[in-house]
C-alpha cells in the first residue's frame, strides 16, 4: 500500500491552518460540545461580558509552546463595575499545569508584578472530559478606567500530545477586536503578545460576569463603521447587511433607524426592522433597507440607529455606519462567483463539494462554481499554477471565496451551520453594475478558444476601475492514481439525516488501511472514494489575480458595451503540475469571465459559456441579461457587415430589434 507522511494534526484536521509572521499557528476544530455554563447574559447578580459568539462547535488552536498566555479585553466604558467571576475553556486538563487566572491594566509581561489581581487554579475542567469551564471567584475587581484585560496562563506539559500540541480553545467565529491576544513561548516564542484580531483565529471562550452600575439600558452600536459599496436601479431599494452589537442589559427586538444622504444632508423617515433577540454584548446580523431615487450615479449614504427596543438609543459611540450606494440605469442580477479552493488529499475538503452542488441546484442560473485544487498530504493531480497567486492568500482547505472578497466555508459559510453557505450566497446577490456576456468558440482545429466577452455599464464615468480575467473550466475529470482517490473524513459521521447533501459522504468511499503514516510513523487507515469524477475545475486560467490590464476602457458610458477578445491555446493540451492530463472531454469545457473591480479585487459580476462550434456566433450558459436577448448580426462603423468583432466601434442588431454601440479594444 503507498504510504505518505501525514502529520498527526492533519489526521485530525477539521478546518484549516493559519500562519503569521512570527510562527506557524495551527487550529483544529474539536466537534465537542460546550456545556453550558453557571455563568448567563443576564444573571441576576450582574451580566456577562463576552466576545465567544456561542457556537458549540469549537476549535483547539496552538504554536507547540511550553506557554501561552491568553487575554481578552474588557473596555473602559464599564469602568467602576466590579469583576466578580472569571469562566474560561481548557481544551484538555491532563496536558497543563501552574493555571493562573488575572486581570491586568496593561498586558502584563509579569504576571507577579503587573497584575491588579492574580490567582492560581487549582480546580480544573475541560472540554474534552466535562465540557465544562474553570471558574474563579475574584472576590470584586474594580474596572479601572480605560478598562482592563481579563487573562489566564499555563505551562504545557507534553507539548507532543494531542492537545499539547493545541491547548487553546476557540470559538472559530468571526474575529472580534478585543476578542483574542496570545502570548506563548519556551520551544516556540511569539516574541511578545500578539493581537489576533484579522487573523482570522476566533475569539477566545472567555467570559467575564461583571455587577455595577455603569450599564446602559438598551443601547447598540455597529461592529464596522463602513458598509461596502451597494447597487441598486433607479427607483428601487437596496439591502445593506451589517452587524450589530448589543451594549445594554435588555436583550434587543426591534431597531430603528434613519438613513442621511452625506452630501445633502436629507435624512429619511425612520424605519424600524425587528430581530431575534440578541443579549448583552452579542452580535446579530441586521438588515437595512435604502431607498434610491430616479438619478443614477454614486451616492454616499449613512445609516444611524436612532431607538433600540422603541425607546433612544442609550450608546453613542459607532451608531453609524457609512458607504456607497451605486445607483444604475436598470435591473441587472449580479451572478455569484464561488472560487472553493480544495483538495483530494484533504480529508475535510467534501463538504465543500456538497456546498457547491447544492448551490448550483438551488441557483443554476445565478451561481457559478470554480473548484481550484492545492495539495494536502500529497500532490493533488489537478492543481496549476494559473491560480497559486490567489491561493497563496488564502487560510487553508476547504475554504471559499465570494466574489473574491468574503472568505467563508463552503458549506457550513460564516454562520457554521448545515448549508449555511446558501445564506452567505444570497446575501451577496443582488443588482450589478455592468451586464456581462462571454462568448466563446473553438477554432477549426479546436486547438484554441477565442473568447469575446461584452461588458455593458449601467453607469457613467470618467475612470474604468476594471479589468477582466478568464477561467477554463472541465467536468468529467478522472484518474486511476491513488493521488485520484479523495480522501472522505466524513466517512461514518452523523448528524446529516436529515441534509442530503453531505448525508451522501457518509457512505462514500472504502476504508484502505495503512493508506498513511501519521508524525510518529504509525499507520494510520482512511476512508478513499476511489471512483471520483471530478465538475467544475479550474484548468487553465488568465490573469485571475488582477484582471487583464487595459480590457475595460474609460470613461465608462451607461448602456455603450465595450469588448475583450482574449484566447485559450491549447494546442499542447493541458497539464497540471504533476503531469497529469486536464483535457480529458473537449465537450465539457467551459469559459468564465470574471469582472473585477481593480479597486477593491472584487469581482463585481461574471459569466460562463459552453464553448461554441467553430464558425457560429457563440452560445450563452449563464448570462445575467435581463431578457437574454442575443446577437444576430454586427457592422462597422461605415455599414460594412463584420463575421466577428472588429476592433473599434461595431454596431450589433440584437434578437429584440435593437441595436448596441459596441467599443472592441483588441
């Protein structure tokens, strides 16, 4: 049987793993549950103050250290609140020692000397035996003004062990700023403490009952003070999604709000939209509508929140959040371009495969699916160099990136639920700013594709911040190599009966025994489907980073289309970078057009086409043309007809009747 060195983390790897400029940091996802705790958000001898988000699914995360040092911070706003007790999560008992719990002014780089309260635990609990947490009675530490930070510490005794290895626990959510600061050192050093905030670790399972009377009421403010850009056709109503923090005792049940334009300074009726109660220093996601009027163009706008629970708002810092609303010349749907970066060694990486699928059943016209393959535990036979600039940014296997921009899992998505990746896509459709046709067709020899791709705005403009990349995509790929086989660490796993979807890998694939070797040189056995076929991969790709340079022209002029060409040479065939044969059905190809926003590497809107005969016009697969009306015959500037796209301007009758002014720039 081949045998490959797997890593004992990997065996166990349930997400991903995450580096920084210090030191390779590890996280794993632990499938415990967290028990609940004596401590709740509203108990009658005070609240809890916490940046867990609650989720029971947790991680365990570490950097092999002989110490860590963990820390939240509690702001200064409840300055002169009493600390009465302190909860924090172990992930395994047995593997530390000298467990200290603290509060400190400053992160202490002496717990002995700079601490305003210090104490030695004693009495431990854990995740993996109670799932229960420590808790430490403090007896009332007084907040100090600017606030404090709330800590605990341990050696680790065998850093090899399972969980020695990774002895902090996480609540693998959103970041949040305060949420997490690590300091560890002895075999590895941080070199001080390191805030994790944007590192995309989590929030520690830390959490602080605090009794006082510097509390507000019903108060709320929003996590971000900026709102990305929005779209929207004239006379219409777009959402803007944001997240909302709950600052007062009384758990939240309606907003209100307002929206201001910025440059005019007209502020709208108020509106009030109702959530699911949040408690104390929770976040829930809430979403704002703003109406536009008959004008398009750009326009800044900024949401305030004006009542919490029908009474004033008691917060007054961050109560608004600002951002662009593009208005446009019509309705365009905005299609959804899923990059899943993902592996056949990578054990995990099949609920990405049933995230993609559900999401074409459920959007066949609006969803476009690109599987890019890396390696995990050995050379992955699909893998190319077309895209290792975009998979270098990103935090590990499987993962997917929305339009570019939201990096989500691609089936559990940001919310970490079942199929929790359908929310995060409908949360990003929408209106777009610029309709966009690929149209692609083989040469005689069907050596090469020549793609022609019509980019309409729906705006005008001055400035072109755009540029478009291309995708060659290929269904049906097989192999007979164990490299082929996708390892299925879903295999036995409960808890999908009642999802479809991934309910299908839970009887997928055959034990192979000895098929690895873990960090210790043990054998270690795994379950591989080794009948895989393989949809939606990336192949061959063109300037997928950044946009092809100079593709999209200024200025930009509402409903004027301009036009790529741009060719796919094949004539060699298509290799990865193991060699192995990627153009294995010339029948199943397909092209995507990618528009990218330069600006921000957004990728604004997209589309994909089979690959049309030699000599016709080109077909279209998924367009977002409101009518999906097409082209029937094209002209030059001085009636000449054309039988392809010239550079230049080109007149287009289209199938309606219509005609299209068209600027081709190569």
């Amino acid at each position: 049987m081949i045998k490959r060195l797997l890593s004992l983390v990997t065996v166990l790897l349930a997400f991903c793993f995450i580096g920084n400029a210090q030191v390779l940091k590890r996280s794993i996802g632990l499938n415990k549950v967290v028990r609940p705790n004596s401590l709740t958000r509203a108990s009658s001898d005070g609240s809890v103050f916490t940046y867990y988000a609650g989720n029971t699914s947790v991680k365990a995360f570490g950097a092999g250290a002989n110490h860590y040092d963990c820390a939240v911070f509690v702001p200064g706003k409840f300055a002169g609140n009493s600390i009465d007790v302190i909860a924090f999560y172990l992930v395994d008992k047995s593997v530390v020692s000298n467990v200290k719990c603290w509060v400190s002014k400053e992160l202490p780089s002496n717990l002995e000397t700079d601490c305003i309260y210090s104490s030695d635990v004693s009495y431990l609990s854990d995740i993996l035996t109670s799932g229960m947490p420590c808790l430490v009675t403090t007896s009332g530490v007084t907040i100090p003004e600017g606030g404090c930070y709330v800590g605990y510490s341990f050696d680790v005794t065998d850093p090899d062990a399972d969980y020695g290895a990774y002895p902090v626990a996480l609540d693998g959510d959103k970041d949040r700023e305060g949420g997490c600061y690590l300091q560890f050192f002895g075999s590895k050093n941080s070199d001080g403490w390191l805030n994790e905030y944007g590192e995309g670790v989590g929030n520690l399972l830390t959490l602080v009952q605090i009794s006082g009377d510097n509390f507000v009421d019903n108060g709320s403010s929003f996590l971000n003070t900026a709102f990305d850009r929005v779209v929207s056709s004239i006379n219409g109503t777009v959402k803007v999604k944001a997240t909302i923090l709950n600052e007062g005792l009384n758990p939240i049940r309606s907003i209100s709000y307002t929206v201001k334009d910025v440059a005019t300074g007209d502020v709208s009726p108020e509106e009030t939209v109702n959530t699911d109660d949040f408690e104390f220093y929770e976040t829930s996601p809430v979403v704002f509508n703003i109406t536009v009027g008959n004008e398009a163009g750009s326009f800044k706008k900024e949401i305030i929140i004006t009542k919490v629970n029908g009474v004033a708002n008691e917060e007054t810092a961050n109560v608004s959040t600002s951002g662009t609303v593009l208005v446009v010349s019509r309705e365009v749907p905005r299609n959804i371009v899923e990059e899943e970066f993902t592996a056949t060694g990578c054990p995990y990486c099949t609920r990405g495969y049933a995230g993609m699928e559900a999401l074409h059943d459920k959007y066949p016209d609006r969803f476009i699916g690109i599987a890019v393959h890396g390696d995990v535990n050995y050379s992955d036979p699909m893998r190319i160099n077309d895209y290792s600039s975009v998979m270098s940014g990103v935090g590990g296997f499987p993962t997917a990136l929305l339009n570019r921009v939201n990096e989500v899992d691609p089936y559990l998505g940001s919310s970490s639920s079942l199929l929790g990746i359908v929310d995060d896509v409908e949360s990003c459709m929408g209106s777009a700013e610029a309709e966009v046709v690929v149209k692609p067709e083989w040469n005689a020899s069907q050596t090469s594709i020549k793609v022609n791709t019509d980019v309409t705005f729906l705006y005008n403009s001055d400035t072109a911040p755009y540029a478009l990349g291309y995708v060659l995509l290929a269904d049906g790929l097989t192999g007979t190599s164990y490299n082929w086989w996708q390892y299925n660490g879903y295999y036995g796993s409960e808890g999908f009966e009642d999802e479809p979807y991934m309910y299908a890998w839970t009887t997928r694939g055959t034990i192979v025994e000895g098929m690895f070797q873990d960090y210790y040189g043990n054998s270690v056995d795994a379950c591989m489907v080794q009948d895989m076929v393989y949809d939606h991969i990336a192949i061959k790709a063109t300037s997928v980073s950044k946009g092809v340079s100079g593709s999209i022209k200024a200025p930009l002029v509402a409903e004027q289309t301009q036009t790529h060409t741009t060719t796919f040479n094949l004539s060699n065939g298509v290799t990865s970078r193991t060699g192995d044969n990627l153009l294995q059905d010339k029948s199943k190809l397909k092209v995507v057009a990618l528009l990218f926003n330069t600006e921000t590497g957004e990728i604004v809107n997209a589309a994909q086409s089979e690959i049309a005969p030699y000599g016709s016009t080109g077909i279209e697969s998924v367009s977002n043309s409101a009518d999906n009306v097409k082209e029937v015959a094209r002209y030059s500037i001085d009636g000449t007809q054309l039988n392809a796209p010239a550079k230049g301007i080109n007149i287009v009758k289209m199938s309606d009747g219509t005609t299209r002014k068209v600027l081709v720039n190569e």
